[in-house]
C-alpha cells in the first residue's frame, strides 16, 4: 500500500475513533446557536439530569453487547419497579385487615431486587438453557411490562409523597434532591461510571466480559466462567434499569406502568454510538457516557425546536443505523491498517 494511501486510512481511523466526540460537540454548537442559553449552568445542568437517564442505561447495556448479547428487558424492568416502588408507597402491604407501610430506604432496596431477579432470569435462560439473547430478553420485556400492568390494573399509583404518620415520606428527594446544587440522579450517575469502569479495567470480571463477547468458545477453553460472567453483566444491566425506574418515579412524585417503553433503544443507540460493537467484545465506558450525552442533548434540542415525538422516533432509528454502519466503516479501516502494517513489516 502506498505511503499516501496509509496516511489517508490513518487519518479516517482518527476521525472514525473520535466520531461520538465530535458528533457531541458540533450537536452542542447548533443547539447553542438555536438558543443562545443553551449554554448556561442551569441549562447544562437540566441537560445533564436528563442525559443522566439514558446514561445509566446504557451503562449496563454496553457489558451486555460487549459479552456478546442484547437485553431488550430494559424498557420493562424501568416500568416495572416504577410501580412496585409507586404501589408499596402509595398502597403498602396488606396482610388480612392490617397494611403495613415501609420506610423509603427499604423500599428502595425491595424494588431494586426487580433488576436483580429479572437480570438473573435473563443470564439464566441465556447461559444455561442456552435461549438467545434477543428471544429470551423478548420474553422478559413482555412479562414485565405486564406484570407492571397488572400491579395496578393499568392505572397511575399516583402522588408519591407519602405521609409522615405512616413513616414513607421523601421519596421525591431522590429524584429533586440536590448535593453541592447538583441532582442526586447525576451523583448516581458519576459513581455507576466510576463503578463500570473499574469492573471493565480493574478486574479480572471486565477482561473476562470482553473475552466473552470476543470469542466464547476460546474464553471457554481458556478457563472463563462463561456462565457466571453472562448472568453478572444482566444482573447488572437490570440493576441499572431498576435504578432509571426509581429515579423517574420519584421525579414524577408518581408511577405509571408505561414508563420505560422504547428506552431500551435509547440505550443501544448511546452504547453503538459510543464504539460498542454489536458482535460483541469491543466498547468503552467513556464512549459510552459521550453517546448517552449525545442521546440527551438531542431530545432537549428536538423537544427545544418543537420537533414532534414522531419525527423523534425517526431520528433515533436513523441514528442508531449511522452509528452502525459507523462501526463497520471502522472494523474494516482496521482490517486495512493491520494489512498496511504486516506488508510494511
């Protein structure tokens, strides 16, 4: 290969590398010019609260598609610890001719079981009665989703405040709290990060996730608990999803069965637009928080320019499609410069 020709592929690998950076800062720019206060601490602020969301998904969906697989529970699982967090506030516990009402903490930590549970059925069904990935978290996400349906007959559990006398109030704190002026569903955020990157380049876990998703069948003669490895990182995708649930109900001050639907999308779209491959044992962290920023600026600007939730839809599909196409527009400029290099050699 020629000198000019390396030099041309090196240069679109660079470019290709950092895409979700600069996909960032050019989505930022516009908006700024659309809105001159786009730009102020407040906004960035509110902007950042709202990347949060798809951020802490996507998190756990990137070891998901790193190990080799897709969880399509997400949506549900948010919706479905919405309303049994929404129901144990709202309705408590009833046992006969008495109901016993819960503290918020524990409340907390009975509605992040949801995750826990439905994640392990996932890792379960996948690595041990060896269902694919796409069918068996299908499954999930429509048994969840109805189980969130049936918890309150399709109906809103609604002010979440709770009362003092029955000792469940300050719910909403979690989702309008503030330390340091900043909201706790960014602290959550940040530490989730912190925890995620740690697990993928600290441990022996985070290597074995990418061996995994790289090529089972050598991680397995390799000595990998492909088992133990697949139900952890769905056990922690629906960890992550509980905690989105959580969040936005104590936002809203209420439950809605219908909460999370699509958001799984959302997640895969900010996962692939951070460099995650979809075949599996190739993704960042940091690329991942980028393309979750980049997913929540783009709902602001859209919702900003009174882009209908229609045309949204599209968008992000179309999105998710470029991002894709991106991916293998790497994979083989990678194929290319390793070519390059052993003729060079």
């Amino acid at each position: 290969m020629k000198k000019s020709n390396i030099q041309n592929v090196s240069i679109s690998m660079v470019l290709l590398k950092g895409r979700t950076l600069i996909a960032l800062i050019v989505i930022i720019l516009v908006f700024s010019m659309i809105s001159p206060g786009f730009l102020s601490a407040k906004s960035l602020i509110l902007v950042t609260k709202h990347s949060a969301i798809t951020t802490i998904i996507a998190l756990g969906m990137t070891l998901v598609i790193i190990s080799g697989g897709i969880d399509l529970s997400v949506g549900s699982i948010i919706g479905l610890t919405a309303m049994i967090s929404g129901g144990l506030i709202y309705k408590g516990i009833i046992f006969g001719e008495y109901t016993v009402f819960l503290s918020i903490p524990l409340i907390i930590i009975l509605s992040l079981f949801v995750g826990i549970v439905i994640g392990f059925l996932n890792g379960w069904l996948i690595s041990y009665m060896k269902v694919p990935a796409f069918i068996a978290t299908l499954g999930t996400m429509y048994v969840a989703r109805g189980a969130a349906l049936l918890r309150s007959g399709g109906e809103t559990f609604p002010n979440l405040s709770g009362k003092s006398e029955l000792g469940n109030t300050g719910f909403e704190l979690l989702g309008a709290g503030t330390f340091l002026n900043i909201p706790y569903s960014i602290w959550i955020m940040v530490l989730l990060i912190f925890l995620a990157i740690y697990v993928t380049k600290k441990t022996p876990l985070g290597w074995h996730i990418f061996a995994v998703g790289g090529n089972e069948r050598a991680a397995k003669l390799s000595g990998i608990e492909i088992r133990k490895t697949k139900i952890f990182v769905y056990i922690f995708s629906g960890v992550c999803a509980s905690i989105v649930g959580l969040i936005v109900a104590s936002q809203l001050v209420a439950a809605h069965p219908a909460t999370g639907e699509t958001w799984e999308m959302n997640a895969i779209a900010a996962a692939v637009l951070g460099g995650t491959s979809m075949s599996g044992g190739v993704g960042t962290i940091g690329g991942t928080v980028i393309g979750g920023f980049i997913i929540g600026v783009l709902n602001d600007g859209m919702v900003m320019m009174g882009i209908s939730s229609f045309w949204q839809m599209v968008i992000k599909g179309m999105v998710i499609v470029i991002a894709v196409i991106t991916d293998m527009s790497q994979r083989k400029l990678q194929a290319k410069m390793a070519l390059a290099q052993q003729v060079k050699d």
